[in-house]
C-alpha cells in the first residue's frame, strides 16, 4: 500500500487538467510519479519543466532518454 495517496483526477485544476490530458493521450494512463506528486501542481509541473529541458538541451543524444527511461524503470521492477 502506498504511503502517499495517489491523485487520479485533476480536482478542476487547469495545471493538472493539462498535464493529465497530455499523459493519457502518451500513455494511456497517468504515471505514478504524476498521481503523488500531484498533490501540489506547482512543483509537478516544475518536475515535468526540468525533465523537458534536459530532454531539448542538446547535450545528450535524442536516443538515449527513452533508453534511460527504460532502464530505470526495469532496475525499479515497473513496467513501461
């Protein structure tokens, strides 16, 4: 059972509306990272603004996030 509770719906919230709709068209569903960080918008979206920018800075090659992303997710025994 998770310590924290998760947040599924974004409560009319404009930055979660957003950011839900946007994970559900990706993946179907939102991520579980989104649904407990969720309790405060403000440094969910800050999270998901520093993830972006270390996607578009150009210092690492296009490929190699997902790859990243992969990885993490098998080391931490989470399908993805």
């Amino acid at each position: 059972m998770p310590r924290v509770s998760e947040i599924e719906e974004d409560g009319g919230d404009p930055t979660l509306k957003a950011i839900f709709d946007k994970q559900l068209e990706l993946f179907g569903g939102l991520l579980n990272p989104t649904k407990v960080l969720a309790h405060c918008p403000p440094i969910l979206r800050a999270a998901g603004l520093l993830g972006q920018s270390i996607e578009q800075s150009g210092l690492l090659p296009k490929a190699l996030p997902p790859l990243v992303y992969v990885r993490v997710a098998t080391i931490n025994g989470c399908p993805f």
